[in-house]
C-alpha cells in the first residue's frame, strides 16, 4: 500500500498536500482500492467556502458512490477537470495526476486532525 510520507492523511481516506496558502487534495491508494474501477467524479464546489469535514464532492466506482470530505477549511479554487474525461486516473495515479481539487486555505484553519503516513497507516492496517 503506498503512503507517500510527504503528505498528510484523513481518517476518511483522503490526502492532502500542503503548500503555502494552498493545499491539494485527492483518495488515498486504499481508498481507490476499495472502491474498486472509478467511473465518475462529482465536484460542484469550485468557488465556494466548506468547512473541514464537509462533503465537496463524490466519487462513483461500478459498485458504489462515495463522499469525498474536506480535510482542512478553505475555499475550493481549482478541480482536476483531466479527471472529466480519465475518472480512472483516481486507480492508476492517486497521488498524481489524480489529484482532485485544489483549496485556498482559510487562515488559523485546524489542522489537528490530519494524520501522518505513520498513523494512517496504523488505521488501514
């Protein structure tokens, strides 16, 4: 199971990369692995403000439709649109090109519950 260290994790299996004001989010490995071929991803919050732990989108695999959470505050500035076409790069790449949004950072947000690669994968097993 790959688990970059560089990254920080959500106990609902998403990934966020922290640079400066601005994070990038997308599924962990286990979470693609679990939810199998994915057909579709859903993001209608480009421009809004959500709060940590609200939904910004879903992702649908053949079997499934899951939400997709925001691990941090922060207006939603950016969707992945290569994944309008490629859905399945969420499988292939989750680190990379299957990346799914991009988040201006609220200022003093809470990042308390973020994981390091160490506890999430004490998590997955």
């Amino acid at each position: 199971m790959n688990t970059p260290s560089e990254l920080k994790y959500t106990k609902d299996h998403e990934w966020i990369k922290i640079e400066g004001n601005t994070a990038t989010i997308g599924i962990t490995d286990f979470a693609q692995g679990e939810l199998g071929d994915i057909v579709y991803v859903d993001v209608d919050t480009v421009d809004d403000e959500i709060n940590g732990g609200d939904v910004f989108g879903s992702v649908e695999a053949v079997k499934t439709v899951s939400d997709l959470f925001l691990p941090i505050s922060g207006k939603v500035i950016e969707f992945n649109s290569a994944l309008e076409d490629q859905p399945e790069l969420l499988n292939s790449d989750p680190y990379g090109q299957g990346w799914i949004i991009k988040v201006e950072i609220a200022d003093g947000a809470d990042q308390s519950e973020l994981l390091s690669a160490e506890e999430y994968q004490e998590i997955i097993g």
